[in-house]
C-alpha cells in the first residue's frame, strides 16, 4: 500500500488486513507501555488545511505510539492562507524528508492530488478532502461495527468480514465525505447499507452506489438495521434551501427521542447508534440517543487511534516491493479506454452497425 | 540424503524427520526443567508462527515430567514484527496477536521458543518486545535449528540440533499444525538449495 | 503587390481527399488546378510534393483565448497565432475575454493590429456582447463592427449573457451589420461553484455538480429568442445530447441557429475528472461517453455545424493545484485536426469534405470571412492547408508553439499532421514547423475591405 486516498479502492484483503492489524494496535493500547518501535526515526506530519482537533489528535496519537516523529503544520493561517500553493508547501515538507503526510483539506481530491503530482515521495494518508471521502473514519466506523458483531456473537473480530450486517446511513450525504467512505468500504466488506436524507441532500447520480435509498427515516428503521449512523449537519447547508427549517430537517431526518423509543419497540436490543462527530445536539441528534448506551461514540475515538496506527504502520513498513503490490497495477488510460471508446475505432464502428 | 527437486534448480535435504524432531523436544524440556531447578515459574513464549506449535509441544513435555503444570497456563505467544530493525527493507507483515499466560511474565522465567536462530535479529526484537510487556525474572533461549551466521551477541541456551549452512541455503521447518505438504501434515526439518 | 512574390506547386495532392491533382500558387491565389497547374508555373516555383497528403481550405476557428491583452503570461498574439498556423488554421477569432476586455473599438482594433504584424493567422477579433462582460449594459457593438477589425461575431464568452432581456436586445441589434452573438450557454445560479459534471463520476468524487440542464435551459431560451426577433444565434461548445435535441428541434423549425463544439468533447469524458488532475478541468465541462456520442452524430448530421477548438491556455500555476483551484480550459490550437481526424474522419462519421465543412467553410461563413473556408478552384484566394492523414504522433505539451503546456491529450497517440499551412498565399509552415510569417501589408490603408482580404 502506497498511499490511503480513498475506501474505495481498497480490495477485500487490503480492508481486512487493515482491521486486523488495527486490532493489534488496539491490544497495545491496552498494555500499561502503549508504545511500539515501529517507525522510530520516520516522520509523520499532519498537514491541516482545515481545522479539525479531533482528527488530529488522533492521528498524532497513532505516529507517536508508533515511535515516529510528528511535526504538526497547520496549514489555516500560515503562509498557505497567504497564498502559497499546495506544490510549494509539498515541496517543503519534502525538503523536511517527511516519509508520510496526513492531509486534511477542504479541496476534494487535493491528497490525490499530492500523491500524484510527484511534487513530494512521502507516503500521503487522506484525513479528510472536501466532500469527497475520509477513508480512517470509515475504518474506524468498520472496526466499531466489526467489534460489535464480535462481541454479541462471542467471535474474535480478527479476520471476519461485516457480511450480513445492515447499516443505516442517516442526512447529508450529499456533502459527507464520511458517508461516501462508509458507503464504499462498508459494501466492500460485505454489509449491505441504507441511505436515508431529504432528496436535496442526496447526490445525482447516487442510484449507481451500492445502496438503497430511503426518503423517510422510519421506512428505513423498519428495514431493522445494525447500526445507525448519523451524518452531521453543516451550518452552512442550514441557509441554502436544501430543506425548509432545521426545525422540519430534525422531525423528518433526526435521530430523537421517539425514534430511539421506537428501536426498542421494533425489538432492536442490540442495535448501536453512531453519532456525527462534532455533532449538533437537537438537531441530528437528541441528546438522549447520543448519549445512550447504544452510542458508540467513545469506543469510536479509541478505535481511531487503532486504525490511524495499522495504516500508517502498514504504509510505512515493507519494501516497495510489496506482497500485495499486484493490487497496485496501473489503470489503463480512460482517455482511450472508456466504456463505449472503442466503438469509436474504426473497427468498433463497423462492429456497431 | 537428497530428494529430486520439486521446483527447477531447488534440492532439499531433510535434516531431521518428525522422530528426530519429537526426540530433540523431548530433551529440550528436560534441560529446562533442569537448568530451572523444575517447573516453577516457568513461562514458554512462542514466536510466530512456528515458535508457537513448538512452545506448545515442549509445554507438553514438561507436564509429562511433571503433572503439575498445566500446558496451557504456561504457554504464549509473542509477535515481534512492530519491533524489527529491519521493517523497511522487507515486505510489510501483518503482526498476530501477542497472547501471554494468565499469570503474566513478571518475575518469572520465561523461555522464548523460536524454529530457527539465524542473524538473531528476530531474538533482539523479542526482547526488546518483551521488556514493553513486563519484567522477567531472566529470559531463555530454545530454538530447533541453530544454523550458525550470528549478526549479533546473541545465543541459545537450548538447541535442538547445530546445523553448519551455508548462507546461500534456507532452512524450512515444516510442523504438522501449520503445514500441510501433498495434502498431509508433516514434522521435518529441510534445508533447500537453489543449485 | 505581390508579383515579386514566389509561387509554390503543390504536386499531387489529394483535394478534399478526393481526386488528387497539382495545384499552383500565384500572388495569393490559386492560380491553376489540374494538369495546367505545373505548365503555368514559372520555372522558380518551389515544387511541395503532396503524395499521400489530402488539400484542404485552410482551418477557421470561431473560438480562440489568445489572452493579450492582460494576459501575456499565459499566451500572446504572436504565440497563439504561431499555434494556430502549426494546427492548420488560417483564420482564428480572438476571444473578447483579455483584460481590458474587448469591448471597445480600440480593443478590437488593437488585438486585430497585432494579428497583422505577427502574421501567421488571420486574427479577427470578438467583440465582448456587453461592458465589461458584465452582463449590464451592452457594449459599442455598432463601433467594433465598424472599426478596422470589422467584428463580426460578439460574445461574453466565459460568461453567460443570462438576462433574457439583454440578450434579446443583442440579438436584435447585430442584425445592423449582419452580426451574430455566440452565447456561453451556462445558467448561472444553477453552476454555483460548479466543478465539473454532474452525475455519478460527480457523486464519487465530491465535486460540485454542474448539471446538463444548465446548458441545455440556455440554449431553449436562446433559440426561442432568435426566433422572435429573426435573428442568427451561435451556440458556443455544446457539450450535452439534450443541447443537441433542443438544436435540432430549432432546426426543423427554421430557426436561424448554428452550434459549435469543441475537439476535447468530441474525445473525452468525465471519467477522466477521477484522477483530480486540473488539466481536465474545462468549461463546459466534460461530460459523459453517451454525450460524446450524441455530439459526434450531431456534428456528422450537421446538427452541430462547427468545430471550434477553444483553445485556453493557462499558466502551469493554474493547473498546478488543488482541482478546485484551478483554472477551467484545454489548450486546443495544435491537436483539434488530430482530435477530429480521430474521431470523426477515423469513426467513418465524416469524409475529409465534410472535415472541411465543419472545421473551415461553415465557421467561415458564420464568421462572415468571405476570402475563408472557399472551394478549392482557380481563382479562389489561397488560404490552404495540406495534412498527412497517414502521420501518427504522440501530444507532447514540451513541443508546442502555445505557451499553454494544458493539453488534456498529454501523451496520447493521435492520427494526421500539418505538413503546410498556406496564407493568403504564403506558406507560415512548411515540413510540418514553422516557416515565415506573412508579410503584413503595413501600408496598406484599406480599411473598407481590411488589409487580410486578398
């Protein structure tokens, strides 16, 4: 594995070798030395183009019990708001010999940006582009759910898919990078995954994902799901007519009280609520279900501690001749060879008459 | 004696067959038991993944000589991947799961179990993974094979055969939890050539 | 004024890839055609074989950004014409987009003055439709077509003239001077930081939509406007099959509407946007393999009437960085006789007389360039170009004459090559590079017939 940009190209082996690596880091985590040599001497930096705390720690967290340097760059505010290119700050940090980037950026498809431009050598892991994918979420998402199945079934986690399981995918998906990765490796992994937003706030084009999508919530709570997950809100969708009122998006799209009554009524004893991270109290969600036993919220944050390690261990380690580098073959060039191209040939066009 | 090559340009030898094998456990668990003065405070750490079914059977041996031990209370396995020197310049591996005895390993004596002692750089990585884990009374060495080409102060205190190698030949250990050959589980020990 | 200049016989060419004849060259024209052609030739006439190659009217463009004024870094008169004349073209119309923009006579005046001195191209001016591109108040359209640049054809293009009235009174004002408004069909609140395609590659990538129907609502509007008023309308880059079905339903209704698209939309689609690569970043944006489709029919039908390459060249600063911050625009110039070859002439969709319909004698005719895109006959002025059908080369951004190194086709294997390029008589290439510019004829004061007629 040469970079983490995205869910959706991880294979089946690549997605489980992550977890089950990560539930490695998570035994560490759980020994009085928290601390591994693995990546002594490398250096990790955290590249922010956008504010985010949470993610941040973590993933310093995850370099740090790995033993590796962290330089933390918080791209808001620095010389980058003044107009420096992403180019001149990769070119930096590559001058700084960084061996991995962890970028966050508002710009989707920036991290991709930065592994392909050759602009820097570094190992580049996604922390969240745009409205594109932030794939460390959707692992740490995965491992919780994955953990949970376990635990209920009294099955080690390690090794085992989430085949069976049916996940719920509540809001603004249209603008969610956590939804987009959620969807990609949660169906890789074998769960099947509902979506349930206002119309507005799903993409064109979401028919082609593989889903089933859902208008009303409580249709979609009738499919009995395993697990909830409740997208957060933007503020700045809240004035751009994509629904009427916050106060019509929280009847119809939030998780309230009467919706978390209605699991138990609907039997679903063992079915976990995963909030948004930061999340709108009230809104998406009410404080209730947030804060209920079937809130995975915390086990969410030691997880992504967990997945942020295995990835960057595994990106770090090995040679680039890797076991699984035939998973690395380069696509073919679509510019040549879409779909319907070759019908454009002059052979393909006789083909097609 | 020598095989015909099963893949071009490759001849195995079997050094020791599944007899000689069983034979050199057998004796491996009674210089322990001698060498600690009997079973107490004994811990067996396997090294994966075949340091593990050999720290297994050892633990075997030891509670035939001595009923008290209970084989699974003694045994355990210990992942060294995250502690290598040499993580950069091999294909990455997954780690397993470090799995140590009820009881802990402070304070006790705890043998590390490994197939092979080669460059003993595994052995370096298992202490320093050991000392993250806890602090033992002292630490052992029993290995299968000691094939000689030692890149660091290290030694085993319990060998189960010296095999002088040449670095060009690779050692296999073949043990009947882990490997299957043509479909049936087999204890040997071969060394390959590429000729 | 030309007598003392040389005459070229062009032996063996294949005429609209047809009949192969000779063809020779005398002050600016085309002398003779056929077998007289090497008997009238005097006996200094350079003699350019044509075996194998194909005669064509030399390209027209009706969709250039040659960016000067303003911007010089991303590409001059001097460059973008030398491109042009490499790409085959012989008349180029200069987008009114440069800073100040063309909106005033002066402007026009000024790019038009520099089209003459550097020689390579004809360079007609497009006069901005409205102050400023501003979308306002109507610019000095009577002026711009009066002055020496004699424009033709308005446009804001880049920008959508999206008040219905406004564009009305466009419409109904060029029919003066026999003008024509080519509309940048993009409603504007429905492209609201708009990033490319909107469809599934679009809900994949997280990139702001940019949905069909904002071309193809435009485009309706626009031809029931023409109708009304009884005026010409062009159809900037059309880029999605809706477009074409409202063109074509404009058609068979009478209405007065030409349409355009693009060599990078004939080729290519959305799916290429997955790499984030800004290099496929364009306006309109590329769209999906059943648009592509829909357009390549639409041009062979003649539903779509023209190529017109819009040739954007950038600055690597604008393409080197986040998708989102990039510049929108392809380079086109030196590949669009390759792209069409490629896709239409190759796919069987058009022979080299239709090639030359759509790249040369319809544009000309919309862009009123009487002396451009004219049968290759005796008599007829000698704006020419004679192409390798047979070449095959590799894009190579390094290589080109446009300063604009943002070619999508990068690396890309394309058929046919321009081995001369012939300018009111005077080759600009020769061999396939660049040869001499034209002379301009400083002083001439010929404003009536403008100093590039023949």
């Amino acid at each position: 594995m040469r970079h983490l940009l995205s869910t959706q190209d991880l294979s089946v082996p690549r997605a489980l070798r992550l977890l089950d690596v990560a539930e490695e880091m998570a035994a560490v985590g759980e020994r009085e030395i928290k601390k591994l040599p693995a990546l002594r001497g490398r250096t990790v930096v955290n590249l922010f183009f956008e504010d985010s705390t949470r993610t941040r720690i973590s993933f310093e967290a995850a370099a740090k019990r790995l033993s590796a340097d962290v330089i933390n760059f918080s791209a808001k505010g620095s010389s980058v708001s003044k107009g420096e290119s992403l180019k001149d700050t990769a070119q930096t940090l590559e001058a700084m010999s960084a061996d991995a980037v962890v970028i966050r950026h508002p710009s989707s498809g920036a991290p991709a940006r930065l592994a392909a431009s050759g602009w820097i050598d570094a190992a580049v892991v996604n922390a969240g582009d745009g409205t594109h994918e932030h794939p460390t979420q959707a692992l740490l998402d995965a491992f919780t759910l994955r953990r949970h199945r376990a635990r209920l079934g009294g099955e080690p986690s390690t090794g085992s898919t989430l085949a069976g399981m049916r996940i719920l995918i509540v809001g603004d998906v249209l603008h969610s990078r956590v939804a987009r990765s959620n969807v990609w490796l949660l169906t890789t992994l074998g769960a099947e995954v509902l979506l349930a937003g206002p119309p507005t706030l799903l993409p064109v084009g979401v028919h082609s994902w593989p889903c089933t999508v859902y208008y009303d919530l409580d249709d979609a709570l009738a499919r009995r799901p395993d697990a909830v997950m409740m997208l957060r809100l933007q503020a700045e969708r809240m004035h751009a007519a994509f629904f009427p009122s916050t106060r019509e998006y929280a009847r119809r799209w939030g998780f309230d009280d009467a919706r978390l009554a209605r699991l138990d009524t609907l039997g679903l004893k063992d079915t976990v609520i995963m909030p948004p991270g930061p999340m709108n109290r009230g809104l998406e969600i009410s404080s209730s279900a947030a804060d209920s036993s079937r809130s995975t919220v915390l086990a969410q944050v030691r997880n992504g501690v967990s997945v942020r390690m295995a990835a960057l261990y595994l990106l770090l380690s090995g040679d680039q001749q890797d076991d699984d580098a035939e998973d690395d073959v380069p696509a073919p060039d679509p510019r040549t060879s879409t779909p319907r191209a070759t019908d454009l040939s002059p052979e393909g066009r006789t083909r097609d008459q | 004696m020598t095989v015909p090559a099963s893949e071009s340009g490759v001849t195995k030898r079997v050094v020791l067959a599944a007899a000689d094998i069983d034979r050199a456990l057998t004796r491996i668990a009674h210089e322990i038991l001698e060498a600690n003065k009997g079973s107490q405070d004994l811990v067996l750490l396997g090294i994966p993944r075949r340091g593990f079914p050999l720290a297994q059977r050892r633990a075997q041996k030891i509670a035939a000589v001595d009923p008290a031990v209970d084989p699974a209370l003694v045994t355990g396995q210990l992942d060294v991947p995250l502690y290598r020197d040499d993580l950069r310049r091999n294909p990455t591996r997954s780690p397993l799961a470090t799995q140590l005895p009820p009881s802990g390993i402070d304070d006790k004596v705890v043998v590390l179990v490994d197939d092979v002692l080669y460059s003993g750089r595994t052995i370096r990585a298992a202490l320093d993974a050991l000392a993250d884990l806890g602090r033992p009374r002292s630490v052992r060495l029993a290995v299968l094979v000691d094939r000689g080409h030692r890149e660091l102060p290290i030694r085993a205190d319990h060998v189960g055969k010296n095999l002088p190698t040449s670095s060009r030949e690779r050692v296999r250990v073949h043990l009947a939890e882990i490997d299957l050959i043509g479909g049936s589980a087999v204890n040997e020990v071969v060394i390959e050539d590429r000729t | 004024m030309t007598s003392d200049t040389p005459q070229y016989l062009i032996r063996g060419a294949a005429l609209l890839g047809g009949p192969v004849r000779d063809l020779l060259i005398r002050s600016g024209s085309i002398a003779a055609v056929g077998d007289t052609a090497a008997a009238e030739a005097s006996s200094s006439a350079v003699v350019v074989d044509a075996t194998g190659l194909i005669l064509l009217p030399g390209l027209v463009d009706l969709h250039t950004h040659l960016r000067e004024p303003g911007r010089e870094d991303a590409e001059t008169v001097e460059t973008g014409s030398r491109a042009a004349a490499l790409g085959g073209f012989t008349a180029v119309h200069a987008m009114a987009n440069s800073s100040p923009v063309a909106d005033t006579a002066g402007v026009v005046e000024q790019v038009y003055r520099l089209g003459l001195a550097a020689g390579w191209v004809e360079v007609r001016p497009v006069g901005a439709v409205t102050v400023g591109l501003g979308g306002q108040r109507l610019a000095e359209l009577g002026a711009m077509a009066e002055s020496p640049a004699r424009v033709r054809v308005f446009s804001d293009d880049g920008i959508c003239v999206h008040d219905p009235v406004l564009m009305r009174r466009a419409l109904e004002y060029v029919k003066a001077f026999d003008g024509v408004v080519a509309q940048h069909a993009q409603e504007p609140r429905l492209t609201e930081g708009a990033q490319m395609n909107e469809g599934e590659v679009s809900a994949v990538l997280g990139l702001t939509g940019w949905p069909a129907v904002a071309e193809e609502s435009i485009i309706a509007r626009d031809v029931l406007l023409a109708q009304h008023v009884g005026s010409r309308l062009h159809v900037c880059h059309v880029s999605t099959a809706g477009s074409v079905e409202i063109i074509r339903w404009a058609k068979a209704r009478g209405i007065d509407v030409t349409a355009e698209v693009t060599p990078h939309h004939l080729l290519l689609t959305d799916e290429l946007v997955r790499s984030y690569d800004p290099v496929y970043k364009v306006n309109p944006p590329l769209r999906t393999s059943d648009d592509v489709h829909a357009l390549r029919e639409a041009l062979a039908e003649g539903t779509i009437d023209v190529v017109g390459t819009d040739h954007a060249p950038h600055p690597s600063e604008h393409k080197e960085c986040e998708w989102a911050q990039a510049a929108m625009g392809m380079t086109g110039l030196e590949t669009a006789l390759s792209v069409v070859q490629h896709t239409m002439v190759e796919t069987g969709l058009l022979d080299w007389e239709g090639f030359a319909r759509v790249t040369s004698v319809t544009p000309a005719r919309i862009g009123r360039l009487a002396h451009q895109g004219r049968p290759l006959a005796a008599g007829e002025p000698a704006n020419l170009v004679l192409v390798d059908p047979a070449a095959r080369w590799t894009v190579d951004p390094g290589t080109m004459a446009t300063k604009g190194r943002n070619t999508p086709f990068r690396g890309l294997e394309l058929p046919g090559s321009v081995r001369a390029t012939f300018l009111g008589g005077h080759p600009t290439v020769l061999d396939g590079v660049l040869a001499t510019p034209r002379r301009a004829p400083v002083s001439s004061p010929d404003r009536e017939a403008g100093s590039w007629s023949i």
